[in-house]
C-alpha cells in the first residue's frame, strides 16, 4: 500500500498505451505472408482466420517504421472484418508471449480507412508495457493479437469494433461503434517478473529480505534495532537498465511490513492481485518514501525501503497502519514507460 492503490496495473497500463507514454522503435522491411501463428487457447486467442478477413488484412499497404518514423498504412476501401485478424509481417525469434505478461510493444493505431489515430503511436516516443490479461478494459483484440507472439515480432491487424470499444465507441479518440481499427505493432520485449540485477550483500542492522515469486516477500526486522529517523534506501540487488526519472512510470514488485510487528500490511502479491504496480515517479501519488527512492533507481534494482512516519503516512492511520508507523518495503523495479 504505497498509498491507496489509485487503479490496477492493468487499467493503468491500458492507459498508459493509449495515452503515449513511449519510448525507441528499430528499422526493420515488411514482408507480406499470411500466417495462423495461432496462440494458446483461451478467450483472448485468436480465432481461425476467414478467407474474407484476410483478403481485407491483403489490401493494407504497410510502410514499415524508420528511425524515429512511425509505420503508415494506406488503403483503396475502408477495411472492415468479421473478427479480429492478424497478418506477420517479421516474425521474432525471442521469447514467446503469454497471458499474465506484460508486453513491451510499440504500436501505431489507424481508423480502417487509413487514417491514424490522434496520440496513438508509440513510435519515436517510446514502447510502453500492455498486460496481457484474460478480462481487458478496452482493446481485447489488442490482448488477442499479442497472446502467443515472440519478441521481435511484427505485424498489422485488425479490429471490429466489438474488440475495441463496443458499440459505443470512444469519442476522445473519435472512433464510433461500427469503426475497425487497423494496428501495426512490434514487440520489442515483456516485463520480468522479478528484479534481475547483481546481489548485493545486506547491511548488519538493518531488515532482512527473503525474496519469493510467487507470494510476499518475507522481511524479519532485527530485534534491539533502533528505527531509522530518516529515509532508508539500500541495495538488494544493483540493475543496469535504465534509470527511473522524475515522470516516468514505473512498474514495480513490492512488499510492505510495519516495523513494530513485522507483519506485511500489502503485497502486490498478495492475494489474486500478482500483477506489477505502476505508478507515475515524482507526483506525489505514492508516500514520499516512494518517490524519493524510485528516483534515481536504475531497472533491475532490488531496493529495501525504510520510511519513518514523514516519509509514510506521519500521525494518519491508514487501514492496518496505525498513525505514526515505521514502514519496510521491498521493491523490485521491473520497468518504466
């Protein structure tokens, strides 16, 4: 509990997408070819591909991107399909994606007539994470398309409006229940699952962490230690990834514990969560603690976190957190957008 969890990693993240918030694409020739590259079963799969929906996916042109150059489409007729349906035009051959996954893709977005959509390119500004969840908020034809592809994948797809936003459409970005959106993306890596930085030996006196995949991490405070009067910050594990700048959204693992009782007051482990926490560095969304010790911090970080009560949540009690409380935190820094 950084602060009250303003909105899951997946809203977030789908947000995040559709809003820009990007980074880098890489040259690469478009090479025409129809393939099923089927995913996994499950809701977001694809499903078989139809004769006619293809021959639609044939008449796209598409200019691949170049330097800082987003790709381009162009069409004769408005495009339109029966379902959602992909054409690779480079597969990759890295890891293969799956649901629970966090994509790191660039992606540019176009009405079926061709025509791009208002701040809805990645290219140039900077991929961003899109989780690959079973139930999205908006975009399921997007979760469908990436479900199963390999890093350094690229492809252009298209989408009837029911796996876009309905019948209702979205007018923020002016597309109307019965538009179908054209896609081309690249798939330029996935989120890990924990911090993958050097060891670094912990410092006597302070907390010891006991690091797990799959559920809370475990951290004993060392019994007679005096509580810190200001922030602590240490190295668990030192990453050479990026560094985490003010503005930037970070996507992190954490773990959270009182120091008078040890006990873990939140986890984005816990329970059914399991999925990263994002948050935007520097705005004052999270506890002071947080926004001091992500900045700076390099992807690939493990970092414990020490808050005395300024730095937390000071004289407020907070759910399980009484007023005045001394916070420990594990965080792994996953990635940033």
């Amino acid at each position: 509990m950084p602060r009250a969890r303003l909105t899951t990693a997946v809203a977030a993240a789908t947000a995040t997408l559709m809003l820009l918030s990007a980074c880098g694409s890489d040259d690469g020739d478009s090479s025409s070819g129809k393939t099923k590259d089927t995913p996994k079963s499950g809701p977001t799969t694809l499903a078989e591909p139809k004769q006619k929906d293809l021959d639609a996916l044939e008449s796209i042109k598409v200019t691949p991107p170049k330097g800082d150059t987003g790709p381009k489409v162009s069409v004769k007729d408005p495009v339109t399909v029966s379902q959602t349906t992909l054409d690779v035009l480079k597969k990759g051959s890295g890891e293969k994606l799956g649901i629970g996954d966090f994509a790191k893709v660039d992606v540019a977005m176009f009405k079926g007539n061709g025509k791009p959509l208002k701040r809805s390119s990645t290219y140039g500004e900077g991929a961003t994470y899109l989780p690959l969840t079973e139930q999205p908020q908006g975009l399921a034809g997007l979760i469908k398309v990436m479900n199963g592809r390999t890093i350094g994948t690229r492809g252009v797809a298209v989408l009837p409006p029911e796996d876009v936003f309905g019948p209702k459409g979205n007018k923020q970005f002016g597309i109307n229940g019965k538009d179908n959106l054209i896609v081309v993306f690249d798939v330029r890596g996935v989120l890990p699952k924990a911090a993958d930085g050097k060891d670094v030996a912990p410092k006597k006196g302070m907390p010891q962490v006991k690091w797990s995949a799959k559920k809370p991490a475990e951290i004993t405070i060392p019994k007679d230690a005096k509580k810190p009067k200001k922030l602590q910050v240490e190295h668990l594990k030192k990453g050479d990834g990026p560094t985490i700048e003010k503005g930037d959204m970070a996507y992190v693992h954490y773990t959270g514990v009182t120091w008078d009782d040890g006990k873990v007051f939140d986890s984005s482990k816990k329970g059914d969560r399991g999925s990263p926490f994002t948050f935007p560095v520097g705005q004052g969304s999270v506890i002071p603690a947080w926004d001091k010790a992500l900045q700076g911090a390099k992807v690939g970080d493990r970092l414990l976190v020490v808050a005395p009560p300024k730095e937390a949540y000071g004289d407020q009690a907070q759910g399980p957190i009484k007023a005045n409380s001394t916070l420990v935190f594990t965080v792994d820094v996953l990635g940033k957008a």
